[in-house]
C-alpha cells in the first residue's frame, strides 16, 4: 500500500485495488495498534478504530487535503 501522508505518528495509506470488500473511496490509517478506514471525502470511519484525538487530525487532513 502507498503511504501518502505521515504525520503525528500517524500513517496515512491509499490502496486502490481492494475494489471486493469496499466499494468508495477511502484511506487505510495506522496509529500504533489500531489501524481505520476512513470514506473520502467525508472522513467517516467504514471500519477500525483508532484514537479519537487521532481520528480528528485525520479528518482535518482529508479535508485540508481535499480542498489544495
């Protein structure tokens, strides 16, 4: 899986072919243990967990992301 963002030891990853088990867009995130799938653009968890605190910077991200 490509990592397209690392940051506050969170690893932000895209993989596209996985096109079986999900059907809209989406990230893979890792933080420590826990890893998420986040829906693109609207950052809501389809899967996983990880810190909430995390998961708030995450969100930011896909929505600096998405309007740049």
């Amino acid at each position: 899986m490509p990592v397209i963002s690392m940051f506050y030891g969170l690893i932000v990853m895209l993989y596209f072919f996985d096109d079986k088990r999900h059907y809209s867009p989406r990230i893979h995130v890792k933080y420590a243990e826990g890893t998420a799938l986040l829906a693109i653009p609207s950052g809501e968890v389809l899967a996983g967990a990880i810190p909430a605190s995390r998961l708030k910077l995450v969100q930011a991200w896909t929505e600096f992301t998405r309007r740049n």
